[in-house]
C-alpha cells in the first residue's frame, strides 16, 4: 500500500506561481513511475507531467516551459512547480504513484488561477 498526500495548491494570480508537493508513505520501494495529473470542472482527468523511476520527465504541451516536475531520491517526495500561471491552470491537480499490481492517488488539491 501507498499513501499520497498532496499539499500547496491555492489561490494566485495569472503570472504567478505555485509549488505542490506530494508526500508517499507505506510501501515505496514498490514505486515506479510518478505523475501530477488534474481535473478542470466538466473535464476529464488529464496528465499534467510524469517522472519515471530513472528521471525521464514528460510533460502536457499546454504546461511545457511553464512547469517542471521532480522527485527525491528516496521517492518519498514528488514535486510540481507551477510558473506563470494561467486562468486555463485552474483545477484539481492530483498525484499518482505507479507500481507494478496498482496505481495510487491522492486526494488531490485545488489550485485556482485568477485572471
């Protein structure tokens, strides 16, 4: 079993920044890859950026150059920071660890960007 939980998101201004941190706990030797993801009202859930185990990042169109994602060593710690924010940003992001038997996730956080 993995615990997730997310932390950081908020209220900004377009142009601004955020950090959201995820902290993993329980069994995470078994982690592999991990990602931020959200979900805008009406929308689906969609990938925001993802980490492999080796530290391969991949990332949205909508966020490259904007965005940047890293892990710690241990990977207990996944973080996404959030540059110049736009008003499209405006979600629930929310972390995922992969291991092998199942996906885990948090119980995401609300960022919200103001025009």
């Amino acid at each position: 079993q993995v615990q997730l939980v997310e932390s950081g998101g908020g209220l900004v201004q377009a142009g601004g920044s955020l950090r959201l941190s995820c902290a993993a706990s329980g069994s995470i030797f078994s982690i592999n890859g991990m990602g931020w993801y959200r979900q805008a009202p009406g929308k689906q859930r969609e990938l925001v950026a993802h980490i492999t185990s080796g530290g391969r990042t991949n990332y949205a169109d909508s966020v490259k150059g904007r965005f940047t994602i890293s892990r710690s060593i241990g990977k207990n710690t996944l973080v996404l920071q959030m540059n110049t924010l736009k008003p499209e940003d405006t979600a629930v992001y929310y972390c995922n660890a992969e291991t092998t038997m199942h996906d885990y996730w948090g119980q995401g956080t609300q960022v919200t960007v103001s025009s």
